[in-house]
C-alpha cells in the first residue's frame, strides 16, 4: 500500500461546497479520525521517479480535487492510499483500512455499496497503426486478441458481451498496454482516459470512437457504512449540480472524462 501526496488542489474549492458544515453525525466517525483515508487503484496512480513515490494520474487526478473538496467540507485531511489492483483496493475498503474508495458498480463486487456516479468513463479500444478494427464489434471475432486488464470493471464488462475474440490478461495498465505495444494483442481494452494516455506511447494508434458499455464511477464505501454513504451521496448530488465535477474535469484537462448523469426518479 502506498500513500499519494497531496499536491494538487482547487484554487477556489468552490468554497459553498466546502465550507465547514454544521457537525453531522453521519460522519463524526472521520471528525474524530481528523481524515479520510481514500483508496485508489493502479488506473488512478503512477510511480513518482522524481521522489520514489506514487502521484495521481489520469481520472485519478479529477477524483481526488473533488475527494479533498469532500474533506475541506467535514474538515479533515484526505489521505489517498495506491493499491497495484481493484480487489486489494476493495479489500482495503471492506477491512476498514480505507474509510471509502472510488470505482464503477458491478454486480460481482461484494462487501461494499456505492455512491451515485461522479464521472462517466466509456469502455472502447485502442489499436495499433494499420489495423482493421474501426469499430468496437469489430474486435469480437476469431483469431482477434483483445488485451485487458484483470478483474477491471471495463473487462467484467467485455466478458459478458463479447464471445469470440480471445481476451489476454494482465494484472494492471502497463503489462496490458505491452501486450499491444509487441504485438502480442491486437486491441487494449480499457476506459477511454487510460486509452488517450497510452496511446501517446505508440506512434499512428487510434483510440475507437465508439463504446462498448461505460464505467459510471463513484465512491464506494463498505457495507453497514449506510450513514456514511448517505452524507457521501448528498456531497456527490451537490456536486454534480453545482459544476465542481465539471470544473474538476476542466482543470485536470484530459480527454475521455464526462459528468455522469444526474440520477433521476
């Protein structure tokens, strides 16, 4: 497990939603904590080779303004924690060693609730020069390798829609992008933000324009946390509505991320 630095922060905070709000019981559990201990996976961080750390990355970068936004609102210290993989991030969050976590809902994933979405984040493919795959259909025929990373929401996804192409694991981004880069896999499924980042790295690769399906991506919180989700939820409602999630996404200045819809009765 390793802890990320705080080094990027809102210049304003949009200071209505951050402001110190009246004690609410809700969350006097992380008043008396004096923070948030916030779990992140591999997709959300990298190696810092300046410090030896980690820094956050990517969608990473957006989520965690507004997780700090969160913690200036209750007024305590956001402390984001790295983990290689999803499920040792989820474990994290079902020990109690996170007090929540960010990732998109799926039906597999047990021990934890989740909040409404904060950013929508489609799932397509990126292909190498030359290649005849223009749509994301495309990909789901014989002989086609599609490199994916293990236990991903955008894999859990692809597993259950797609039933020709063979699908090559690795455990995190870098491995499966290596799949690509050397030929060993003709596509790299993932979220379109990693996409976009990875495909700087390989010279006439294209990021498909279409989806296959989208991470609606949230907090998430372990089970028997209802009160806590419940003050989490409003936060996210606020947030939404007010732009800080679309203010979030402007400032971070990355391709590939969208507000997720307000929710609707």
């Amino acid at each position: 497990m390793k802890m990320l630095p705080l080094t990027v922060t809102f210049a304003a905070m949009l200071t209505s939603l951050a402001e110190a709000q009246v004690p609410d019981p809700r969350i006097a559990d992380l008043v008396d904590a004096g923070r948030i201990r916030v779990g992140v996976h591999s997709i959300m961080y990298t190696n810092d080779s300046q410090t030896g750390g980690v820094k956050a990355a990517s969608t990473g970068i957006i989520l965690l303004d507004i997780a700090r936004t969160l913690g200036a609102r209750i007024g305590v210290e956001v402390l984001p924690l790295g983990h290689p993989t999803v499920p040792e991030m989820l474990t994290c969050v079902t020990a109690g060693a996170c007090d929540m976590g960010f990732m998109g809902p799926d039906p597999s994933r047990g021990g934890v609730e989740f909040s409404p979405p904060i950013l929508r984040l489609d799932y397509t493919f990126l292909v190498p020069a030359g290649s005849s795959i223009q749509h994301t259909g495309d990909a789901d025929r014989p002989g086609v390798r599609i490199a994916v990373v293990r236990d991903h929401a955008s894999t859990l996804t692809l597993s259950r829609i797609f039933k020709h192409a063979q699908v090559v694991y690795a455990p995190t981004p870098d491995p499966t992008f290596e799949l690509l880069r050397t030929g060993q896999a003709d596509a790299f499924a993932s979220i379109s933000p990693v996409l976009f980042d990875y495909s700087q790295k390989l010279p006439g690769s294209r990021v498909l324009e279409d989806h296959y399906g989208a991470n609606l991506l949230g907090m998430v919180v372990s089970k028997g946390q209802a009160a806590r989700l419940d003050y989490i939820s409003e936060f996210i409602d606020q947030a939404k509505a007010s732009g800080l999630v679309q203010a979030a996404i402007a400032r971070a200045g990355l391709p590939g991320h969208k507000v997720a819809p307000a929710k609707t009765n």
